[in-house]
C-alpha cells in the first residue's frame, strides 16, 4: 500500500499526468484507503492493516514514524482552509478522528474514537469527544 502510494506521489512531484490518479485508485480499490499523492508522508509511518479505512485529507502532513490505525479519518472541516499537521512519532488508535486546522505534537497519542477538535501537545495523550488529555493511575496529567 505505502509503496504504490510513495510511487503514486512521485510521479505526482513529476507533474505526470494521469499515472499518479491510476495508482491513487488501485489503492483505493485495493486496500480501502484514501490517502492521494499530493498528502506528505514522512518515513517509517506505519498504517495498520495496511491502511485500511483510513481516510486523509489531500493537503494533510505526516511526520516521521508514525502509527495510524484503521479507520483513521485526518481530514477538514467545513468553512477552514488549514487541514491536520501530524508531527513525528505520533500515535493514533483506531478509529481517531483528527479534524480541521489540529497540529498533533511529537509523539503524542490519541486513543481510539477520539474526536480531535484542537491542538495536541507534544507527549500529551487524548481521548473521548471531543478529545481532553487523559489523566494518569496518580491524578496527573
């Protein structure tokens, strides 16, 4: 899956015309993800089941050693241009959420079904819906 789409988005760098829209379908079809070739994907990112479900907005960021699980949506939101900033080593549960102008910091995590409305900090962990940082066994933070 990641290897089409790393082929996908470097004919897309390469300005060819109808290849990288061939590749972005069979992915599709495939594997059930929508993840087009002009998204940045850093490297090491690591989509479980191979990706499947998983949904990415066309503008969206992906640092470096990431974890996104099934049926991930990292999209938009109605009426706001910026779209999800994922930085490196960022864990995502199935499920997630992470909608409309949210930067995820390094390696923050958030849990399954949570609903990402704002910023996550870096090595901050998040859940429920909307997402609120989670507090640990002895009251912290």
């Amino acid at each position: 899956m990641l290897t089409i789409f790393r082929l996908a988005a470097l004919l897309y760098r390469w300005r060819v015309p109808l290849l990288p829209r061939c590749l972005y379908l069979l992915n599709r079809i495939m594997f059930a993800v929508v993840l087009p070739p002009s998204v940045r994907v850093g490297k090491g990112v690591t989509f479980a089941y191979q990706g499947l479900g998983v949904v990415v907005h066309e503008r969206a960021v992906l640092g470096n050693d990431l974890y996104i699980g099934a049926q991930v949506v990292i999209g938009g939101r109605s009426g706001q241009h910026a779209v999800p900033v994922i930085h490196d080593g960022a864990f995502l549960g199935v499920g997630a959420k992470i909608l409309g102008p949210v930067v995820i910091g390094a390696g923050a995590t958030v849990a399954a079904g949570a609903v990402v409305l704002s910023d996550v900090a870096a090595g901050a962990r998040v859940a429920g819906v909307p997402a609120r940082p989670m507090r640990d066994a002895r009251g912290g933070a």
